[in-house]
C-alpha cells in the first residue's frame, strides 16, 4: 500500500514537473513555429510523450522493487533447503554476468556496423 502511494507520488509529481515545463518551453517559441505546426498533432504528442515517460519511471521503480524482494526470498529459500549449493550458485553469478556483459558489447558492436550500410 505505501509503496503503490509512493509510486503514484513519484509518477504524478513527474508528469506535472514535464507538462508545466513543456509548457513554459512553448510559450518561448515563436508565432512561426505555431503557423508551421499542426496544434492538435503538437499537443497529441506531447501528451503522449508526458505519460509515456511517466509510466515508464512508475514502472521501473516497481520493477526494481519487486525484483529485489524476489531475490531476496529465492536466496533465503535456498539457503534453507541447501546452503552449500546456495554459495555454489552464488558463486556462480559474477562468471554469468562478465559472460553476459562480455556478449552485449560484441552484439552491440556488430549491431552498430551493420547499422552503417542500412539503405535510408
């Protein structure tokens, strides 16, 4: 319940801190910009990209948050039912990550190279 609140606090403090200064950002434009822009296609973006934003931090705090109480009761778990194991496995994570992280850059690399000779 605290943390549902918290979230809500968080996600709509955001959204009100985007659209006011969305806002004080397109009374600085100029009379040009308006003329040139489609207003409805303007404000349908910009809503768009406020909640957009928001649901994404509201989201990743629980997501970090859930995920954090979930590793924390599959370790406790498992160092009931085996503690030696459980080091074993622990033990184990680092290796996975450098593995993993170790991958990324090379797929992230060869993704960047192909990425050059795409047609536009």
């Amino acid at each position: 319940m605290i943390l549902r609140q918290f979230n809500a606090r968080v996600g709509e403090g955001v959204t009100y801190d985007l659209r006011v200064n969305l806002f004080s950002y397109l009374q600085r434009m100029s009379l040009g910009f308006f003329t040139n822009t489609k207003i409805g296609e303007l404000m349908s973006r910009l809503n768009n990209d406020v909640i957009g934003a928001q649901s994404a931090i509201s989201n990743t705090f629980v997501n970090i948050v859930t995920s954090l109480i979930q590793a924390i009761v599959v370790v406790s778990v498992m160092l009931t039912l085996e503690w030696r194991l459980t080091l074993i496995s622990i033990a184990i994570v680092p290796l996975l990550l450098f593995a993993a992280r170790s991958l990324g850059k090379r797929l992230r690399d060869m993704t960047r190279s192909n990425l050059i000779f795409l047609p536009r």
